[in-house]
C-alpha cells in the first residue's frame, strides 16, 4: 500500500477527524456513508481516515449489512481490546 504523507495542518486536520469519528463510533457501530453524512465529510475522506483507524487496530468491522442494491457494507465498531 503506497504511503501518504501528510503536512503537520493535514495531519493535524486528519487526527482531529479520526477522534469525531472515534467518538462517534463510542456510540454505536456505524457503515462509512452513515458516519460521513454525520461528520459531513466524504465519503472517500471518511473511508480513508477509517482505513487509517484500522491500521491503528482501533476499529474492525466482524459484520455486515445490506445497502438498498443488495451488497454488504462493513459496519465498523470500536476494538473492545484497544
């Protein structure tokens, strides 16, 4: 996977939205296109940073539910051993 690199604003930027999402996620499990729509972000932003918490081992996802065209999107949830 091809790293990215993000400037000290960007990064900054990127951990403030990573801790909305966490927070968010204490609530409840949630899908990427539900969490966006709350935090108004993409939902290419909000999937990146999602794909950053999982490196970080503090989201998975076990489950699935179906979108209205019949496909599983993952609904992730905090690490209860993070």
């Amino acid at each position: 996977m091809e790293q990215i690199h993000l400037t000290p604003m960007n990064d900054r930027l990127a951990e403030q939205d990573q801790q909305r999402m966490l927070a968010l996620l204490r609530e409840g499990p949630g899908t990427v296109p539900e969490l966006a729509i709350r935090l108004r972000m993409t939902v290419a932003r909000t999937n990146f940073l999602m794909q950053v918490l999982v490196r970080k081992g503090l989201v998975w996802a076990h489950r699935h539910v179906s979108c209205g065209q019949g496909r599983q999107i993952e609904l992730w949830e905090i690490r209860q051993d993070s």
